[in-house]
C-alpha cells in the first residue's frame, strides 16, 4: 500500500470540506473558489457565471466527483479560465449560448435543434447523437465546448 504524501492529503481534505458523499455540487464548487480567491490574487473580483462554467467543463454535468476534481486540479491549467481574460470570456461566452438552450443544466436535441437553426449552420438528429460522447441523450456543457472549438 502506497503511502500518501502531503500533496495528496491536501488535495483529499479540499474536496472533502468542499464535498459531500464524494461528489461536489455546483455551489460547493463556487464556495471553494470564492474561498481561494481571499488567498489568491489572481482569483480576485471572479463573476459567479465564470465560477459555474468553470465546474460545468470540468465536471460535465451536475456534480463533480474527486477523480475530476483531482484531474483539474493536478493540471497545469487550473485556474487558466480564471486568469486568462481571452479564454475566460470565451468560457463564459460559450457558457451564455449553452445556457440559452439547455434545460435542467443539459441541451436536449429539440434545444440542439434550436441552436443550429437559431445559428444558421446545417444539422440533423445524427449530428447530436455524434456529440453526444456519453450516450445519455443530453449534451453536457463539456460536450458543447468540444463541439464549439472555441478555446
């Protein structure tokens, strides 16, 4: 059995005071963020509605669990949407348009079908099920940000 090293029990007791029953909801999320940036300059004055499309692209849908949690904070780019204003407002361009036509945090294909018209660009059933990575019948935010290419 491997031994924890510090860096591994930190990061398991920020998701465990963030958390609940190992997942991490949305206002969770928002919490440790808004906590973090008390300490951390670069993450002064965020928007809420950056902070939530910054969990929507990680987690990929309603919840975060920690091996997500664990991948996003490990990377090299963890705060990049915070700190990079191009790619943030593109984030939360992106998190505007997807807003629009989802329904219970997810696009559903009538509300694909509205996009692509509303956006003038050809598409059919068969283009959804396509971007539709985890079968579930929904794009998650993390699927349209795939399919934007945007960032």
């Amino acid at each position: 059995m491997a031994l924890l090293n510090d860096n591994d029990l930190m990061l398991k007791a920020i998701f465990a005071k963030y958390s609940e029953k190992g997942i991490m909801k949305k206002g969770q999320f928002i919490l440790m963020i808004s906590k973090l940036s008390q300490r951390i300059k670069e993450l002064e004055k965020l928007e809420i509605e950056r902070i939530e499309a910054v969990f929507y692209l990680v987690a990929g849908d309603s919840v975060l669990d920690f091996g997500e949690f664990e991948r996003w904070w490990l990377s090299g780019s963890k705060f990049l949407y915070f700190t990079d204003h191009e790619k943030g407002s593109k984030l939360q361009k992106a998190y505007k348009l997807y807003r629009k036509y989802a329904t219970e945090d997810k696009i559903n294909l009538e509300g694909f079908l509205r996009l692509i018209d509303d956006l003038k660009l050809r598409g059919t059933p068969d283009d959804f099920d396509y971007l539709d990575v985890d079968d579930d019948g929904m794009l998650s935010f993390r699927e349209f940000c795939d399919w934007l290419r945007w960032f």
